[in-house]
C-alpha cells in the first residue's frame, strides 16, 4: 500500500522549511514522487498528492498543468475531503485554455445540484474561477436555479457566479438577468443585496449606459442601505449613471452629500468625494463640501489619507482648480514627503497649478527640487516640467528666451536622463520660433564648448541637437572659429557615431559661413556693401581662415577612414572641399596685385555652397506625406520591400520622411519625385546632395518656406534676445517654495507682459502625433445589447427562455396606474405631471403600432406586483432602443 | 432565430473583469504564502508579478502610505506582524475599501486559527483558501459578516471530520484493500 509510506502535505512543508540551499533540489524530488503517486488508484493516495503538488503550484510556481485530469478525477470522488481537493487544484491552476476543461461539465452539474451545501458552494467557486465560454453555456440553467436558492450562502455565491457568465456567454443575460433585478429587492437578506449591487458595479462600469433604467432600484438602496460595503458600490454605479442623466445627478446629490458628512468609515467618505468630484462636479455646493473632506484628509495623521486627499485634488484640478489652490502649500510640502507616491502626486498637482503667469517661478523652483532629489524623482520632475511646457505646441510658454534657457540649464543637472526629450524640443523650438533662435545658439554653444559634458551619455543627443542648431543657424553665432574648435575638439571621440556626424556637418556648415564671411569682407573693400554679419567678420581674418583650415586637416583628416559610413562620408565631403577651395584661396590670404581673379572664383564656390545651406529648413507636417497623391503605376509598397531586401537592416527608416523642395504643391507631385531625382543624380553641385541627404535626416522638421516668411515678415520687430532674469532668488527649501508660491500660484492673473509672445509656427492639422484618442469601442458590445434587449424590449427572447404564469392583460390605463402609485411611493418626486402625461399619451401610441413586442414584458412586469418600480414605467417603441429612458420616478 | 442571436453574440470574446484582479500573502523574507488569481495569468506572469511585487513593497518603509501603482493596476497591502496581505485592484477602485477587505480576512483568520500566525498559514494553506473563497467570489467581496463566515468554515471542517472517520472505519479499510 502506497499510502502508508506516502509523505503528507505536512512533511512536505517542513522539509521545505528545512531546507537551506538546496530547495531546487527538494522540490524536484518531491515533483517526482508526486508523479508517481498521482497515479494511483486509492483515491486518499491520488488526493494527497494533488494536495501537494497544488501547495507547490501556487507557493514555489512549478507547473501542474499535466495533472489537470487527475484534478478532475479527485472530484468524481465521493469522498468530501478528496473532492475539496482536486477543486482547489483546480481553480489555482486550471486556465481557459486548458485541453480537459470541458471533461468537467458534467460533474460541475452533478455538485450544482448536490443537496450538500458546502459542494455546492465548491462547484460555484470553481465555475467562478475557470468557466469558459462552453462551461459557462452548459451550466447556465443550473446557476440560473441556485439563483432562487433557499440557502442563502448558495443564492450569493450564484448571483457571484453571473458576472462570469455573462462575461464569457452572453447570452446567459437573457436567462439571468430578471432573477438578478429581482434579487435587487431583496431587502430582507443585506448579502444578497451586496453580492447583486457587486455584479451591478462591474456590469456598470463597462458599459453604464444599458443600466440606467434600474436607476430607481439603485437610487432606493443608496438612500435606505446602512451597509458601507453596499453604498460603495452603490455609488461607484451612479458615477457611472449620473454623467448619463442630468436630472440624475440633480437627484442624487442630496443624498450623497449627506452620506458624505455623516458617515464616520472613511472608505465610504472618500468613495462620496469621488462620485462628486468626478461626476457631479457641476454642482457647485457639492464640490465645496466635499473640498472641505479632501482638508480633513490633506491633514490627518494617516499617509493613506493624505495620498488620497491629494488624488483627490488631482481628480478635481481640472474642472475645479481652486480647490487644489486652496491647498497649494500643503501640496508644495508635499512635494518633500518621504513617500514617493505623496512626492508624484503632489509634483502632478503642481504642474496642474502650471499657468502662463507662474510658468517661470513654478520651473525654477521645480529645477532647483530636481537637483537636490535622488536621480529618479529628479527625472520625473524634468519629465514633468518638460511635457507640460511643450504641451500644445508650447501654449503656456511666452518668453522662449528663458524656456530654452532652462533647457540647457536642465540638461547640466546631474542625473538628468530626459536627452532625448530636450534634444526634440530644442530642434522643434529652433524651426517654430524663429525669433529665439540667437538664444538657442547661445545655449547650443555653451552646450558645445564645455568638454566635461562629452563624457555623460545621456546628453549625447542634447549635445547632437545643440550642435545641429550651431550649425544651421550659424549667423548668430559671434565667434565661428570658436564654434569650429569646440565641434572638432579631441574629445569628440566621445560620441557615437551618429552624433558626430552631425557635429561633422556642423562643423561643414560654419566653415561655409566662415569663409563666405571672410571673402565677402575682402569683397566690401572692393565697394559692395557687406550685409547681415557684421559682428561676426571682426573675427575672420586671414590667420583665421588658415587656422581653420589647419584644423580640419587635423581633425577631420583622420575621420576619413573611419569605419562609420556617415563619418567618413562627411569627413570626405569636408576634407574635399578644402582641397578644392585651399589653392584658389591661398592667393588671396597673401594680398598680391592679381589676386583679384582668384578670388572672385573662390567666392563664387564658397557663395554656392553658402546659398545652399542657408535654405531656410521648417517643419512638415505629419500628414505630407499622407496628401501626396500615388502616380499611377507605383507601386509604393512593393519597391519598399525590394528596397529592404537589398539593403537589409541597415537603412534607417527614411522612407517615412519624404524630402520635396520649396514648394509643396500636391498638384506637382509627380514633378516633385522627378526634381528631387534629378537633384540627387547631378553629380557637379555635391553640397546639393549633401542638402538632400540632410533633409533626409531631418526630414520630419522641414515646412513649406512660403509660410515661414509669411511669420517673419509679421515679426521683424521683435526685441533683442534679454538675458535671463537674476531676480528670482534661488531657493531651497520646501517653505520657501510655498512663500514663492503665495505669488506665483494666484489664479490666473494676467502678469503684465514685457512683450508679446513670438509667432510659433503651427501647421494647420497633424502637426503632433495623432494621439489615437478614439473612444473604445465598448469590446463587450454584445453584452450590452443583451441587457439592453432584456431591459428594454424584445423581451420575446427571454420569455422564450423562461416562461411563467401570470397573464394578466396590461393596458395603457393601468399602466398609468402604476406610474401614480410609483409617484406616491417616493415622496421626493418633484410631480412632472406635464411632462408624465404627455410622455404616457406618447407611449399609447408606441403601443398601437409595437404591441406585440410589448404584450410579454408587460406581463412580465405585472407579475412582479404593484410595487414594481421598474424598466418597464416608460417604454420606448422597440425601433428606438438606442435612446436609453429614463425612469420617471428620479426626475 | 434564437439560434442565430446566440451565435452573433458568441462570436464576440468579452471581458467583465472582476474588482479584484489576484490577492497573495507574501512573507517579510520574500516567500510567497498565498496566491489566489481572479484575472487571468499564466503561470509566467503569475510569478513574475510575485516577484515584482514583492520587491516594490518589502523594500517601502514602515510609514509609508499603503498603496503601489503597479502596471495600470493599483496594488494596496497591509503588513501584519511577519507577513504582507496584498490585493490586486483597479486603477477606480476604493484603495481604502480594499483595506478594509484586507483587515476583514485578517480578523477572520484570527478568530479561526485563534491569534493566527504565519506558521498557521503555512501548514494550513489549504484552509487559508477556502476561508479566502468564502470571503471573495468572482473576485467580489461575497460575505461582511464574520460570523456567518465563520460558521461556514465549521460546517466544511464537520464535513471534512466526517469524510475522514469514514474513511478511516474498520470496514472502509478493508473494502479498499480487497479490492
């Protein structure tokens, strides 16, 4: 006999505890026994190891899948004990998927319909865990009968059991759901009652809509209910109903404030706080008392309550940001809580205090936070800071001075991890806001020149940005040798190759603009005026320009057998255009008497080149591409993957950025494919190609040129870039954050303004990434149509399914009838009697022409009664079952 | 007819999930004690999500508030003496509702065991669950009241009693080795 030597659940359990290292080992060990004896016949042998292997299943996860039929062989058991075990073992490890499942029907049947109680009770919970949609359809009539069960922990236990089935088959509405409401009146039994408002919640919260006929029923047990668990519910049900209904929401106000001020279970409190802030925010009284909640939390001992007084306020900021004003010192201390959770949820709260006013204060304190906080709240902080800024293309930002200002301050800051972020901002500012450009190129070379910030990783791509807008607004730059030596200095070696290509080009671009300054300076003595670059030309002299030009040699030279393609390719670009201008400008950096002609050929290179880059570059839209008509005969999709296959993972993704010059005229798209060929292929004009390769990269910043001078026309005005402002102190402790704030944080009052805001280019439409803000579409249509089907009409259905006595004939008097004595019954009606008339004098004609769909609900109906204050009170016509009534008795 | 609606509505798969989505007991050294899933997991992310979650919440300190955001869910757990009741809920859900949940099974436990402790829940996982299943249905709180709770448990462990004696008899034993 096996079972004599069999080790129990017990020893298995302390030779676990007993084990040190070798726990592994242990449990294998046992696995194996476990297999061996799962096969026995005895039934006490087969259970005790099922037990044992359920311990290890759900203590130490080891897999138990393949001992799903013996799990259903211990409960054919008959034996109590054995049965409990195997359905443990199956609940804990049984899935939908599991290949046995459906053996189990019917001795799921067999115990739903034992006299046993407590099997019963197994079979139910079992069902609730693991009932699929075959389980869920064969058992239905079963569960539907528990439902009216006289043992009332068997009745709760079913009723717990429907939310599964009308998840997995929805059918099973059409049998259940009448027993459900009925089961809603059940007054006498207040677990009955809390199992039903429990499915009720779940069903409600997907979709609320179909719910809204039983308002009155849900109205009743929220006025009369003394169980906290039960008004929870309760009102979690009418946040859902009350946005549906403003006559609702006007009704259950009362009640609900009431609830809020008397009840002494703080769980309840909190749940009254925020069905109001989130549903009945409108009403104004409400939200005031329940502010007066929310400081009670903010203040109390508990860091549990304080949490959820600040979720509160966040809940309420959007609609009602007085309320977290009334509170902005707490939520400022806040800020330097020991929990994180308090920390982020007040930071949330301060970014929701965030105005166009207080922007300024409010970051600089928030920097100043971030700099002295541990580097993953300092993260969060800056990502805050970051996204709310750039929110709706930088709507609450005036001065762009100071904002990129504090982008480059960001970046310096210690842990600083947002690269990425700053590094597309910075760009996206330079295309939009042309007037901060000078700005930006300050902080971009401030950025460039300090050699320590080479060796953080995480502002490479800072870096890669500062060192883009160096280069291609290069005119504001005052010292562009300067600029050169700091994108070609030693440390450099630092970056990854992508960045340093872009400092490479860069790098092209200023020695571009240095040359065609200095040329065009030499120029001037010849009597043509010298435009823009006044400032700049101070610092080109001859020494200069060689300087330069020794510098590349030195630098770049060695790049241009680098094993990075686009490093060596630009190196060679670079490195070829010096050799080609280096002989022709020798001349003139040694004043001769004939240097005049070499030079007016060197200046015609360096001026085509100039030309070239200082193309003005915007952004394009993310819906270009998408307005390009497809020319009949491409075939888009298919050259793309021959393309792939050719080159294999190494092309960026650059087919998603397409480049088209100047004008964007979708008429000319096929023109437009055949210049932008025809640029690529001249093989004279290099810097053309260089042009389109850039545009390539930066593909997704490019705009049409017609509208940005349309902006700089508008704007030529607009005052020098300002320094930042040292006024505000810099403070650091959490209580000077809150004086500061006392200034900053005033409701929205419009500071006076140094100047105006500078034009932000916006593209009409698809400018920011759709944001796939599509409302859900509710996954579990079919469910709501079932209930909506069972609530309100085409009840032919479910009378189908359940048939029952009671055929007295309904007209529309008695009808009338039952809507007088709802009126009686609930003494707050506020008596529509217009309103009722009209809509019963409605509904008589809805029955004229539908009467045959209506014959069996109102049958229905009668059977419950006259006290039935149900769906049933106003009908609309089966042809419009999508209005959702409303039942007169809450209005 | 008929047929044919129930086979439109089946074609749709659906999703009511429950309020409390898994409820486990973890030990202040990390060792798992009690897992009950009420969503669906496979027994990769069931661990998984006990190992993840454990380190979040071992590693908070002591006067911190009770609550974790934990992947678009929110867990709250509560520490007594050695062991950590943690459920699993939904981002709308009453953190405070769920403590209480907590507390109730505590106090249930402990009037069962008689001032539980974590040996109890060791060597009596099994009975652990089925209190628990009393307790929560379908991921619902079935049952406020402690005592009826209490009063079914014993009517279980009468059965079990009962299921044992049987099979322990005289007669019993000789059936099964005969057969």
């Amino acid at each position: 006999m096996d079972s004599l030597f069999q080790r129990s659940l017990d020893d298995i359990i302390k030779g676990l505890r007993h084990q040190q290292a070798g726990e592994s080992a242990f449990v294998s060990k046992v696995l194996e026994e476990v297999r061996r004896e799962i096969k026995s016949t005895d039934s006490h042998t087969k259970s005790t190891a099922l037990q044992k292997l359920t311990y290890l299943h759900s203590i130490c996860f080891v897999d138990m899948s393949w001992a799903a039929f013996h799990a259903i062989e211990c409960i054919s058991y008959p034996n109590f004990t054995h049965k409990k075990v195997g359905y443990l073992a199956i609940s804990q490890s049984f899935q939908e998927s599991t290949p046995v499942i459906l053996l189990i029907s019917n001795q799921l049947r067999k115990d739903l319909k034992s006299n046993v109680e407590v099997e019963v009770s197994l079979a139910l919970e079992c069902l609730s865990r693991i009932g699929n949609l075959d389980l869920c359809r064969d058992l239905t009539p079963e569960v539907f009968t528990l439902m009216a069960s006289s043992r009332i922990p068997v009745r709760k236990k079913a009723i717990g059991v429907v939310l599964r089935l009308f998840g997995k088959y929805p059918d099973a509405v059409r049998v259940c759901f009448k027993r459900l409401v009925e089961s809603l009146e059940s007054s006498d039994s207040p677990p009955i009652v809390s199992a039903v408002i429990g499915v009720f919640c779940e069903l409600a919260s997907k979709d609320p809509k179909a719910y809204l006929p039983l308002a009155p029923e849900f109205y009743k047990i929220l006025v009369d209910s003394r169980n906290n668990w039960v008004l929870i519910k309760v009102l979690k049900i009418f946040t859902k109903l009350a946005p549906l209904e403003p006559r609702l929401a006007k009704k259950i106000v009362e009640p609900i404030c009431e609830l809020m001020s008397k009840t002494g279970a703080k769980s309840l409190m909190f749940e009254c706080i925020r069905t109001i802030l989130t549903s009945l925010a409108e009403h104004e009284s409400a939200v005031k008392l329940a502010a007066g909640r929310i400081n009670e939390l903010l203040i109390d001992e508990d860091p549990n309550l304080r949490y959820l007084g600040l979720h509160a306020l966040a809940i309420v900021a959007p609609k009602h940001i007085w309320a977290v004003l009334e509170n902005k010192e707490f939520v400022i201390k806040s800020l330097s809580d020991p929990d994180p959770n308090i920390k982020l949820e007040s930071l949330r709260l301060v970014m929701e205090m965030v105005s166009e006013s207080n922007v300024v204060e409010i970051c600089r304190v928030l920097v100043n936070y971030a700099t002295k906080s541990e580097p993953e709240f300092c993260n969060v902080i800056l990502g805050s800071i970051l996204s709310t800024c750039s929110n709706n293309v930088y709507e609450i930002i005036v001065d762009f001075d100071w904002y990129v200002s504090l982008l480059g301050e960001m970046s310096r800051i210690q842990h600083c991890q947002k690269g990425e972020e700053i590094e597309n901002q910075l760009i996206d500012i330079g295309m939009r806001v042309q007037d901060v450009r000078p700005e930006l190129v300050r902080v971009g070379r401030d950025l460039l020149m300090d050699p320590a910030l080479l060796g953080n990783p995480f502002l490479h791509r800072i870096l890669s940005a500062a060192a883009w807008l160096c280069g291609e607004y290069v005119e504001f730059i005052r010292n562009p040798v300067e600029l050169m030596e700091s994108l070609l200095q030693p440390r450099t070696s630092l970056l990854p190759p992508s960045v340093r290509a872009v400092y490479l080009e860069s790098a092209f671009k200023a020695l571009v603009f240095c040359l065609h300054s200095y040329l065009k300076s030499a120029h001037g003595e010849n009597g043509e005026a010298s435009g823009t670059t006044l400032i700049q030309e101070n610092h080109i002299t001859p020494d200069s320009v060689l300087h330069l030009l020794n510098l590349i040699d030195m630098a770049v030279g060695p790049l241009s057998g680098s094993y990075d393609v686009e490093i060596q390719e630009r190196a060679r670009n670079i490195l070829g255009f010096t050799e080609l201008i280096k002989p022709v400008l020798s001349d003139s950096l040694h004043p001769q008497d004939e240097r005049h002609k070499q030079q007016v050929e060197a200046s015609k290179m360096v001026r085509l080149l100039h030309d070239t880059f200082s193309d003005e570059l915007g952004p394009v839209s993310m819906s270009a591409q998408g307005r390009v008509p497809v020319p009949d005969g491409l075939v888009l999709h298919e050259n793309l993957a021959d393309l792939e296959a050719v080159c294999g993972s190494s092309l960026p993704a650059s087919s998603a950025t397409i480049s088209f010059e100047g004008s964007h005229n979708v008429e000319g798209a096929t023109s437009i494919f055949i210049s932008d060929q025809k640029e690529e292929s001249e093989p004279s004009s290099e810097s053309t190609s260089l042009l389109a390769e850039h545009r390539k990269r930066h593909g997704l910043y490019y705009l049409p040129s017609e509208k940005n001078t349309e902006h700089h026309e508008a704007n030529n005005d607009y005052p020098p870039a300002n320094e930042l402002k040292s006024g505000v102190t810099v403070s650091n402790d959490a209580q000077d954050l809150a004086k500061l704030a006392e200034q900053s944080f005033l409701p929205k009052r419009k500071s006076k303004q140094v100047k105006a805001r500078p034009v932000v280019v916006k593209l009409d439409e698809g400018d920011v990434l759709p944001i796939s803000s599509k409302i859900p579409q509710a996954k579990d249509d079919s469910l709501s149509e079932a209930v909506r089907d069972v609530l309100l009409g085409n009840k032919a259905a479910a009378d189908s399914v359940i048939r029952k006595k009671g055929k007295e004939k309904l007209n529309a008097k008695e009808q009338e009838d039952d809507l007088d004595h709802m009126d009686s019954q609930s003494g707050t009606v506020q008596n529509p009697v217009k309103e009722r008339s009209k809509r019963s004098s409605r509904k008589q004609n809805a029955d004229e022409g539908d009467h045959g769909g209506d014959k069996g609900k109102q049958k229905r109906r009668h059977r419950h009664g006259k006290h039935r204050t149900r769906e049933g009170v106003q009908n609309p016509p089966a042809n419009v079952i999508s209005q959702t009534p409303v039942p007169d008795l809450l209005l | 007819m008929h047929y044919t609606v129930c086979k439109e509505l089946n074609s749709v798969i659906l999703s009511v999930s429950s309020q409390i989505n898994f409820v486990c007991l973890i030990s202040r050294q990390g060792k798992v004690r009690l897992t009950k899933w009420y969503s669906t997991y496979s027994q990769k992310e069931r661990s998984k999500a006990i190992r993840e979650l454990s380190g979040v919440i071992l590693s908070r300190g002591p006067k911190l508030c009770n609550f974790v955001d934990w992947k678009g869910h929110k867990v709250v757990y509560k520490r007594y003496a050695s062991l950590y009741f943690c459920i699993c809920i939904d981002e709308e859900d009453n953190e405070l509702e769920a403590l209480e949940v907590i507390h109730h099974f505590v106090e249930i436990l402990d009037r069962y065991f008689g001032s539980v402790c974590e040996l109890d829940l060791i060597f009596n996982f099994h009975k652990a669950y089925y209190i628990l299943d009393e307790l929560l249905i379908a991921g619902e709180l079935q049952e406020s009241s402690k005592r009826t709770i209490a009063k079914l448990i014993s009517a279980q462990d009468n059965l079990v009693e009962v299921a044992k004696e049987e099979a322990s008899s005289l007669s019993n034993i000789i059936a099964q080795a005969t057969k």
